[in-house]
C-alpha cells in the first residue's frame, strides 16, 4: 500500500512534471491528486466522528471489537497519519 507520504510526493511530481511537459500528463496528475483528496476526506470523517462526544463514546476495546477481518482473515491495523499535508 502507498503511504500518505508516498502519494503526497507523487502529487507534486505529477504536477510539475504537467508544468514541464505538457497537459498530455494531466490525466495522472488528476487521479493523483484525487485520491489525496479521497484520503484526506476520509482521515477528516474519521476525526470528526472520534472527536464528537457521546453516550456511544468508548474505545475498540470496550465495544470487544474482533482482531481480525471479517472476510479477509487478516489482522486488522489502524495507522493515524499525524503529519501535515
């Protein structure tokens, strides 16, 4: 899996590369910078629903959440990217 770090460089190396060859590149341009779009809407749904308070608040723990995909068989992990975009 790319990390966000990994497509935020591939974002700004797509774009100039589209600054010095040409629009034919745009198209990569476009799909990365959509998917960093995609990726920080998501992180800031996350955010937004963990930071709310509510009689339902608790931890992975407290709701005996499983430790393993349900239809992947494989342990489930939660990266938090903290860095700025």
């Amino acid at each position: 899996m790319v990390t966000d770090e990994e497509l935020e460089i591939a974002r700004r190396i797509a774009a100039e590369v589209v600054l010095k060859m040409g629009d034919k590149y745009w198209p990569i341009f476009e799909m990365v910078d959509a998917e960093c779009a995609r990726r920080a809407e998501r992180r800031a749904r996350l955010d937004k629903c963990l930071s709310e308070k509510s009689d339902m608040a608790g931890t992975a723990a407290q709701l005996a959440l499983p430790a393993t995909g349900a239809r992947s068989g494989k342990a489930l992990s939660i990266r938090r990217n903290t860095s700025a975009s």
